[in-house]
C-alpha cells in the first residue's frame, strides 16, 4: 500500500528519492484493485498493492514481497506501467509494475475489499489520485485488451 503524504524528514536528503512500487497483477484481462483500510483520510480509496522499497532490496524484490505480506499471493514481476509519479513534494516516486499471480488467491490482508477490474470497469471505483495514470495507462495501452 503505499500514501501520498511527504516522505519522512530523514529520507528527504539531497539523494535519490524513495521509491513505492505497485502491482497492477492482470488476470484474465482483469486488473486487481485494492481499497485502502487507512489511514482514515484515504481509506475508500482504491489503489494497486505495493510498499516501500528497503534499504539494500530491488524494486522487483521490494514487489513480491509487499505482494506476499498484504494479499498472500506470490507474482512474477513484467514490465513497467507508465512513469515514475511523483509523490510526498517529489521526494518519494510511484513505480508500477505489470504482475502475474505465480500462486496463491489473494485475499484482502491489509485492504478492505478486493476487487478484479476490466478495462470498461476502471472507473468504478475513486482511485488514489497517484494511481490515475496507471489507470489511464491501462485503459489505453494492452494490457486489458480482450
């Protein structure tokens, strides 16, 4: 799950910005969404699974594993969705990852409901206003084409 409020004052230095990498795992030309559970002023919204990337962990890694710990699934980790989005003053950057399930259902860990979108239906639910381009992205792009 990842925010939009600024990164924290420590890993806000002059270096590289804080990467948070979503999942837009696709099955059957459907993508998974994510209601947020909190905090309070974003739960409702929806979003694409995802977290922090730690210290010392690639971006892949950092995304199987935040798959694992909020929907216990395991995903095999393709290409990017779109660009980098900046989030917290351009401090911290949202990387979308296209993903498949490698094993597992997921289930709703973390979030408050779950929910598989095709393309006709990405607008059935209030994104996060970070997730927007990804949504468009994959309206227009392959991904959900039938």
């Amino acid at each position: 799950m990842h925010t939009e409020r600024p990164a924290p004052a420590a890993s806000r230095g002059s270096g590289a910005p804080r990467v948070i990498v979503g999942a837009a795992i696709i099955v059957d030309r459907k993508v998974l969404a994510c209601a947020r559970a909190h905090p309070p002023e974003l739960a409702g919204l929806w979003e694409f699974p995802g977290g922090k990337v730690e210290p010392g962990e690639s971006e892949t890694a950092a995304l199987v594993r935040e798959c694992e710990e909020e929907l216990g699934v395991h995903i095999a980790v393709g290409d990017r969705i779109g660009d980098d989005i900046p989030l917290g003053h351009r401090h911290t950057v949202l990387k979308i990852f296209a993903a498949r399930l490698v094993d597992g259902e997921p289930s709703a860990l973390e979030h408050a409901e779950l929910r598989w979108l095709a393309r006709d239906d990405l607008d059935d639910v209030p994104w996060l206003p970070a997730d927007a381009p990804i949504v468009t992205a994959l309206r227009e792009g392959p991904w959900l084409l039938p």
